[in-house]
C-alpha cells in the first residue's frame, strides 16, 4: 500500500512539478458553465492526487482552492487514414475557487 499524503497541508511540490501537474485549463461549452460557480477546469495526468492538483494550483495562481474533483476520460478509439486507433486517457480536475478568487486563466501563468 503507497502512503500518498492525505491532505494538501502534507504536499510538497516542486515548481517544475506543479506546471507539470497542471497542462492546460479545458475551455469546453460545459466547463465555460461552470466558471459562473467559480469552477475551472483542467487536464491534469492520470497520476495527478487532489492534494497535489490543490498545491499546485494555488502555488501557481496564488488564489484559493475550496475544492478539487477529479474524473478520469478514456479516449475514443477513432480512424486515422482507414485504420483503427485510440486516443489517449485523461484526467480533468474541475478546481472550484473561493468566493471572488477566480484566476484569469486566458492570459497565462
């Protein structure tokens, strides 16, 4: 059994490893609604924890995080060319921010 950290105030991230947790935010009709909530959403990797995804986002945004949930997409299995492939599992985070804290994600970190 691993001991990952069960809490944020347990992780400790390195700057590297929190622009590698986070990859780019998901700018979908569905996630642009949930912004009205004060949601953002991101594609994160499949090994990504909600307290690592926490650390890094307020590391990287300075903002708030009231909570973090994750879901795992599996990729469609499409044709390329007439054959068969597969498009690559993801993990999104759906970041939900406290109150008036919501980071303006278009224009970068």
């Amino acid at each position: 059994m691993s001991m990952r950290p069960r809490n944020a105030s347990e992780v400790s991230l390195s700057k590297e490893r929190m622009y590698e947790l986070i990859r780019q935010p998901l700018v979908t009709e569905k996630s642009t609604l949930g912004s009205e909530h004060g949601q953002v959403t991101f594609i994160v990797p499949l090994d990504a924890t909600k307290p690592e995804i926490k650390v890094a986002i307020e590391g990287l945004f300075d903002k708030k995080v009231k909570a973090v949930n994750t879901l795992r997409v599996k990729g469609k299995t499409k044709r390329f060319r007439g054959r068969p492939g597969r498009r690559s599992d993801y993990k999104k985070a759906v970041v939900t921010f406290v109150d008036g804290e919501m980071p303006d994600i278009m224009m970068g970190v």
